[in-house]
C-alpha cells in the first residue's frame, strides 16, 4: 500500500488516499477502482484534473506523474495485477466500463 497526496480537483487542497499498488521498473502502478462501483475514486478524477502528485512509500516520498496505461501496457500490467488476486477479470466484468490503469512515473522533486 502507498499513500496518495493528490490534489483536489474543485478545492485545490491536498488529498489523501491509501492505494495498493505493485512496482514495475521504476513506475508505481495502481488500479483505478472505488471497488468494484461504478463510479470512479475521487484519487483519480484528481489525477486527470492535476496529474502530479506525491507517493509516500516505506523507503520514503517520492512526486511521480500520472498517465493511464497504452493498450499494449495495459494489456501486460493488468495480467501481471490479475496474478495477484482472485479473478480481477470476472470482477471487472460487473463494471460497464474499462478499469483504467494508472501509471505513476518518477519525476524531479521540485
């Protein structure tokens, strides 16, 4: 699990999320569900609206820079997620619409 400082898409204040995530290379990677809702969490609709943001992690903190996930990506991040878990596939087909994939890459501190 990380700790997610993002911030608000209407308040402009910092927000805080606890989100699991698993490495690849150095990108942080994370699922955008609020469950399995329908609606999507509030961590990223704040990443769409100011995609920087900062990762507390038990090695430190760290600013990364959100993007969702090419196809091709996709397609091998979400396989190497459903490794982890009981059947992500047959849970994501109780949503009408795609999970995003959420890649978090290191960037400078400013």
């Amino acid at each position: 699990m990380l700790r997610l400082r993002t911030i608000g898409r209407r308040s402009g204040e910092e927000r805080r999320a606890i989100v699991a995530y698993m490495e690849d290379g150095p990108d942080l990677v994370l699922l955008a569900m609020n469950g399995w809702a329908e609606s999507a969490p509030a961590w990223w609709l704040n990443l769409e609206a100011h995609p920087v943001a900062r990762v507390d992690l038990p090695d430190g903190s760290r600013v990364v820079k959100a993007r969702v996930a090419d196809r091709d990506e996709r397609s091998r991040l979400w396989a190497a997620w459903a490794s982890l878990g009981e059947d992500l596939d047959g849970y994501a087909a109780l949503r009408s619409r795609e999970t995003p994939v959420v890649v978090l890459e290191p960037r400078p501190d400013p």
